[in-house]
C-alpha cells in the first residue's frame, strides 16, 4: 500500500529517557513534516524536511531532533523526555508541484498518528 | 498565514447534506482554500482544495464566495463515517511549505 507509515503507534515510557519515532513515505514525495498534536487536539507543526535538508523548525526544544538519512524517511528523536511530551505525533509528506503551479496548491498525507505518553 | 473561523461544532442527521461554512477575510490573491479532516483516531486527511472556482470531487464539494472571503465544504449526503474535525486551512506561497492548523468545527451525524 501506498502510504505514510509510523512506528510505533504507541509508545510509553519513563521521564528521562530517549526515545525515537521513525517515519516512512512511499509516495515519491520531496517533503516530509513532524506535527505534534497535544491533549487539547490543536494539530502544530514541528520540522519539515525538503529533499533531506531542514526548511522549517517551529522553536521546538533542542531535544527534538529529526533526522532524515533519505528523502522517504523522517525519523524523529527525543531526548530527556518530559511529561509535556505526551502528545500524539504525525508524520507527513508531501510534493512539491511543478514550476509555474503555485506551492499553496500541494497537499499533505499524513500517516496514523503514534501516541507517546511518559510517565 | 492568513487565519480562518469556523464554528466549533455542528450537528446533521445520516443522509442529509451538511454545509461547513469557514471565514477568511484576509485572504490574499494567492491563497488557497484547503480542507482536511480528522477521524477520531486517525491522522488528518486531505479533502478539498480550490483557489477561486468552485470545485468538485468524490468526497466532497467547495463553493467559494465571489469575493473568496469566506467558504463552504459540502458533503453531499452525510454518513456516520463523517464524523470528524474538519478544517479550514490557508495555504500560501511563504506559507507553503507547512499546514497550519486551526480549531477545526466538529461535525456529529445523527443516525
């Protein structure tokens, strides 16, 4: 299936530790996105990467780090986690169109969604 | 990004057209008009999307105000599997690269 894929779906864990949420797009996409989506359901956006770089960075704390080794993989990476942290995290993907189209045009799939909560 | 208002929730009955109405007084020449929406559990997914003409496709439909100040994302005859946040979403050239999100109107079809 074509898809965006995240694992895992659901991840506890304790205070302190580091974890990693990987991210999968075989769409052939350019871009791909981390959005966080808190307990009050407000959907924010973190990174994006374009073709592996980094174009946006949403003042998201320094233990966030994402890392892209290839442009269909997004993985995100959080150290010393915090109970804030609890969220439900999305990862996206999208093409950029052709020149002359206007960007605004584009649009995103998202993949499920994988729920980290910490303890 | 240019912002949007929607109410916060709307009701309709199984089988009915639902309107969603959304407001975007500052849009500019550029924007485009997209619509997404969340299932419970599940990531947001694409629905429509337009610039200035209405348009049209099997989820859905959107009619664009003439002076592209506000919209409407129909669904022509609503089911319980619709039932979702929808949003209203600006999409720009600076803007493009990322979705921003706003509260979205929830919608609750009665049986």
């Amino acid at each position: 299936d074509t898809a965006v894929s995240q694992t895992p779906k659901y991840l506890v864990t304790q205070m302190g530790n580091d974890k990693s949420i990987k991210c999968e797009q075989n769409l052939g996409h350019d871009t791909m996105y981390w959005y966080k989506q808190d307990s009050k359901k407000f959907l924010k956006i973190m990174f994006s990467y374009n073709n592996k770089e980094l174009i946006i960075n949403e003042t998201v704390p320094n233990r966030f780090s994402p890392k892209s080794p290839d442009k269909a993989h997004l993985n995100l990476h959080i150290n010393s986690l915090e109970l804030g942290d609890s969220a439900v995290y999305f990862c996206a993907s999208s093409q950029e169109l052709s020149a002359g189209t206007l960007a605004g045009a584009n649009v995103l799939t998202f993949g499920a969604g994988s729920r980290l909560t910490v303890l | 990004d240019a912002k949007t208002t929607q109410p916060n929730s709307m009701e309709s009955n199984e089988e009915e057209p639902v309107h969603l109405p959304c407001n975007h007084s500052t849009i500019s020449g550029t924007d485009y008009i997209h619509w997404y929406r969340q299932l419970p559990s599940q990531g947001p997914e694409y629905v429509i999307h337009g610039l200035t003409s209405n348009v049209n496709n099997r989820m859905a439909s959107l009619a664009i105000a003439e002076d592209r100040k506000s919209s409407t994302l129909i669904l022509h005859r609503a089911t319980l599997r619709d039932a979702a946040v929808y949003y209203c979403i600006l999409r720009d050239i600076q803007g493009a690269q990322k979705l921003v999100f706003g509260q979205g109107t929830r919608l609750t079809i009665n049986p």
